[in-house]
C-alpha cells in the first residue's frame, strides 16, 4: 500500500516528529506522530510473508531501500521487534549473564548468532529479554543510531487497561502466525506467553485453556483485543460467546487521528500508536 499521510504532514520538518517502526515476520510498518500537536501524520503497511528470522535483514533492508520517509531525520525514533523468543524475568532474580543463558537455552540458541536485548518494564518491576539476530541489529544500530528497540509485550504490559478489583483481564494480540495472551488481575501481571494460530479455534482453544489453568471465570473476566486480528469480526463475535466483556483494547495515550484520511482501526495500530508514549 502507499503511504497514507495527514494534510499536516511536513517531510522537511521531520526533525519535530516521533518515528515507530514495527518489524516482524508478517511484514514492516511505520507511523509518523508530530509531538507537538499529539497527532498522527502519517502509516504505511507493508504485509510480507517472511518464512525465517535468518531472511528479516535482507527484507528490511530492500523496503528500507524503497522507502524515503523512515529515512529522515526525527526527534526520536522507536522500533518494535516483533519476536516469540522472550523470556520475563522478575527484577529479584535477575542477573545479567545468568538470564541472558536462560533464553538461549530455553529457546536452544547459539550467543554466536543472536543478540539478546532487554527491556525494563518498572511498573512490573521485571525485564523482558528476547534475541534478534547479531548482525541485524547491528544494521539496525547503523541505520538508526539513536533508536530504542522494544518487544511489544513491553508496550503491552506497561499499560494495562484499568479494570475494577473484582475482576480478570486478558489481553490478546495479535501477530503473523502466533498471538500473545497476558493475564493480569488487579493490575499485577500474571501470564505472558504466545501460540501458534492457522484457525480460529486456536484462539478460543488456548484462550479458554489458560483461563481456566487460572481460574478465572469468563463471566468475570475483561477480555481487550488489539493487532491484526485473525479473521476480524468474525473472530471477535466468536470470543463474545465465551467472554461477553470483549472490547477493543485501545493505546493508552489519546493521539488525535483524522479518521476520514486514516481508515483504519485503532486496535490494528496498537503497537505502534502506544510506542509514541
């Protein structure tokens, strides 16, 4: 698709704007916010279908190549690796060396060929580890020098939704071929983890499984629901017969879109939209 930008979009003024990108095996996308006007400017949405993490360099590196606006100069720029190789690890128990061999071995990695970034998420006072390959985020330190990385479960569960005292939440978003589910109740984190997803019943199937390994009942449980949603409507009509209290789960920051330009879904820009906080 082309890029889709507000009548307000300057690219000569891209110094004053915040730049997200999110990079996956299902594809690249970036959005363009001015911090100023707390407003999005500008989204574009490239779908690929990339078999292997070993071929995400030399596929960034092509649509990076194609594309002018991620290649300007912004006040900040952020960008979302999209990986199911994470491990949490509370604050108590973390050691750096130590939690870094943890993920290698959990997820049977060689040190030689993966680099193993971390996130600290404070208000749950735990990191996020999870590996991109060495020599691509390397690139991507070359590219964009003064960049953060982030996991999105690290924007996901730094704010969750507010829910009442007496009941559960569930977030599930959405990725290529795999979705994360996050249990929380009263704020406090309790499950991150992903699962493989090629039908619907995949989802209705882990959902209630986990649900119930933590015994929450669907008739008190707050289900939010974000991403590329496998199947859309139908998919959410399909969980509302299990989990009336669905909804879409929206950024937690309120930013201003134009939605006769933008015609799109706030829940399908969920990762990029609440890296702009």
């Amino acid at each position: 698709m082309n890029i889709v930008a507000d009548e307000l979009f300057d690219k000569e003024n891209s110094q004053e704007y915040l730049l997200s990108i999110q990079i996956s095996l299902g594809g690249f996308s970036f959005i363009v916010v001015s911090v100023k006007e707390n407003r999005l400017l500008a989204w574009k949405n490239t779908p690929l279908t990339i078999t292997s993490v070993q071929f995400l360099q030399k596929r960034f590196q092509e649509w990076l190549d194609m594309e002018e606006v991620p290649k300007k100069t912004y006040q900040k720029i952020h960008l979302i690796f999209d990986t199911r190789e994470f491990v949490p690890v509370p604050e108590k128990y973390y050691e750096e060396q130590e939690s870094k061999k943890l993920v290698e071995s959990v997820f049977e990695l060689s040190n030689s060929e993966i680099e193993i970034s971390e996130n600290q998420v404070n208000v749950h006072d735990l990191r996020l580890l999870f590996t991109l390959p060495k020599d691509f985020k390397g690139y991507l330190s070359e590219q964009f020098p003064d960049s953060e990385i982030f996991h999105p479960l690290t924007i996901c569960i730094e704010n969750l939704p507010q829910i009442s005292a007496d009941r559960n939440g569930l977030i599930i978003l959405f990725s290529s071929g795999y979705f994360y589910l996050v249990l929380f109740r009263e704020q406090k984190l309790l499950l991150a983890n992903s699962y493989n997803l090629s039908h619907k019943n995949d989802i209705i199937f882990y959902t209630l499984s986990t649900t119930k390994q933590y015994h929450f009942s669907p008739t008190k449980t707050d289900v939010f629901i974000a991403g590329d949603i496998y199947g859309g409507e139908e998919t959410i009509l399909e969980i509302k017969k299990y989990f009336i209290s669905t909804q879409e789960l929206k950024p937690a920051k309120n930013i201003e879109i134009n939605t006769e330009i933008f015609k799109t879904q706030e829940y399908s820009l969920y990762n990029l939209l609440n890296s702009v906080l």
